[in-house]
C-alpha cells in the first residue's frame, strides 16, 4: 500500500534497490516552482536529508518574502521597466544584464537602458569597478 506524507514534507521515491530520492518542490513568492533533490542509500538517510533540503529552502524563501515586503512597487513605470523592477527586486545582487533579461523576459538592450534608474529606485549600491578596466589608474603601455 503507498504511503501518502502531508503537504510541505516532499516525496520520497525509490530509484532503484540501492538509491532513494527525495524532492521538495516549493512555490517561491515570484509563482514559480523550483525542484529539489537529495539522494541517500536508504529511506531513513533519505529522511534526514529531506528534512534538512526542506529547513534551507524554507529559509531562503522566508528571505526573499522578507526583502519584498520592504520595498513597494512603483506605479509609474512601463511594462518592460516593471518586469526588469520585479526581478531586480527578487536578485538585487545580479548585474549581468543577460542574466536579468532572461529572468525578465526582455532583451538585454532594454536592461542596459533601465539599470542604472531601477538600481537607485531599489537602492542597490554599485559595485566597485574593476581596477584593471578602470584606465585612470592604469597607465597605457606605449
């Protein structure tokens, strides 16, 4: 007979005669679901792990709904210049525009327009340059 486990526990499932999986698959506060495995060799290692994934996962999504709350949404800007808000909200420490444009759904044109107006409205610091790209402090070699 199958055991049934209660919502918010995972499921384990066994793979093979040697291999058990366990997975946990939570609704982030953006809506979307992320799966995570652990495998162990028997169902009570497999036990642990879980409740141990289940404890992290929980955490790292009570801090993303933490730094959320903290932050409204501003009404006056467009749907593009919003999508990239409502990322930049959830990943502040991401600067690759590539990156941010693919978990924005837009073109990467449009992040290097927005990034520096939607960094101060989110009040992210910028980060340092890069000291070898920095050419006042680099002498060019003639």
């Amino acid at each position: 007979m199958r055991r049934t486990r209660k919502p918010g526990t995972g499921c384990i499932t066994q793979i093979n005669d040697h291999l058990f999986e366990g997975r946990y698959s939570p609704t982030w506060p953006d809506g979307t679901k992320h799966s995570k495995c652990v495998y162990a060799h028997t169902r009570e290692e497999c036990e642990e792990k879980l409740k141990v994934l289940i404890q992290q996962l929980n955490a790292e999504r009570k801090a993303i709904q933490d730094r959320m709350r903290g932050i409204p949404s501003p009404e006056k800007l467009t749907k593009k210049q919003r999508q990239i808000w409502e990322y930049m909200r959830l990943c502040p420490d991401e600067t690759n525009y590539s990156t941010i444009a693919k978990g924005a759904k837009v073109t990467r044109h449009t992040v290097a327009k927005h990034f520096e107006m939607i960094q101060k409205m989110l009040g992210i610091q910028k980060t340092a340059p890069h000291p070898l790209l920095d050419c006042q402090t680099v002498p060019l070699m003639v």
